[in-house]
C-alpha cells in the first residue's frame, strides 16, 4: 500500500513538474497605479494556492487547539473524580463552644 501511495505522489510530482515546465512564461500583473510585477506562471499559481490554504490551515490549527484544551480539561476532572482528595476530619468537625 506505501508503495502505491508513493507512486501516485510521484506522478503527481511529475505532472506538476511537466507542467510548469511547458507554461513557464512571464505574466505581467498591474497592482496598483502604474506598479506592474513580472511572474512566472507556475510561481503565481503556487502562490495563490498557498494564499488560499492559509485560511484553511489557521482553522484547523484553532479547531485542534480548542479540542485539546477541551480533553485536558476533561481528563482532569475525570482523574479528579477517580481520586477525591483525601479529606481530613479535623478540618470537617464542627466547633463546639
């Protein structure tokens, strides 16, 4: 099964490679004003892929840090109500005047 996992990624690699090397052509993005930037296409696509992962990867991260906070949370109070504290009486008695 690794080895079909990493075939399939290692075709992937190739495509994308391919690709890249067949549309590696400048393109000329206007900014703002008369700013223009010079790209390569495959360098553009990476990067708008990257800028909408970003998103993505900061909502997990949150979403996995809240639910591990939440098991310790939960763990503890079970440890808590497996082994009460010890009480001791003399603490517990009342005071007779």
């Amino acid at each position: 099964m690794q080895f079909l996992r990493t075939l399939f990624w290692v075709v992937v690699a190739a495509f994308l490679a391919i690709m890249a090397r067949n549309n590696w052509s400048d393109v000329t993005l206007n900014l703002w004003g008369s700013l223009q930037l010079d790209i390569k296409i495959p360098l553009l696509i990476a990067i708008a892929f990257l800028l909408g992962l970003l998103p993505t990867l900061i909502i997990l991260r949150g979403r996995i840090w809240t639910l591990k906070r939440r098991l310790a949370v939960q763990s503890h109070q079970a440890e808590v109500l497996a082994n009460p504290p010890a009480v001791n009486p003399a603490e517990t008695a009342p005071i007779v005047p």
